[in-house]
C-alpha cells in the first residue's frame, strides 16, 4: 500500500488495518488492544480509524477518537 503524505510517499509492508467504530468504551478497547497487539506482537499496523454514529452520535465519536489517539501517544512513549 502506498499512502500519501505532504513530503513523500511512504510504503508499509506488511498487513493493514482500517478500524471503523462509533466512538463507544468497547471500541476504546479494540483500538488500544489492536494499537498494542501492533507495537508489542508484530501486529497489524493500524493505519486508519474512520467513525459513524451508534453508541454516541456522529460528533462526540469523533472526538472521541480524538481522545483515544491523545492517550495513546501519551501512554506509547
């Protein structure tokens, strides 16, 4: 797969994974389990979260999402 960015195309080996969610607590887990499974087991490198409405409406998933990604930047260093 090549994914574009500003700077350069970059290529990622290997399988891919797209999570999509609605921004409820179980997907908080399934996104933190598939970010470690990633880091610590040579997992899927998840490389998309995409959103829609369900357990909360399309807005808070959003930033939701928003909230799971900054945990895990701050718990991943």
């Amino acid at each position: 797969m090549i994914a574009k960015s500003s700077n350069a195309d970059i290529h990622i080996e290997g399988p891919k994974l797209i999570i999509d969610h609605d921004g409820g607590a179980d997907d908080a887990m399934a996104i933190f389990m598939a970010l470690i499974y990633e880091q610590y087991f040579n997992g899927p490198k998840v490389i998309g979260l995409t959103t829609t409405h369900g357990n909360v409406d399309e807005t808070q998933s959003f930033y939701n999402s928003q909230r799971f990604l900054s945990i895990e930047a701050v718990t991943s260093h």
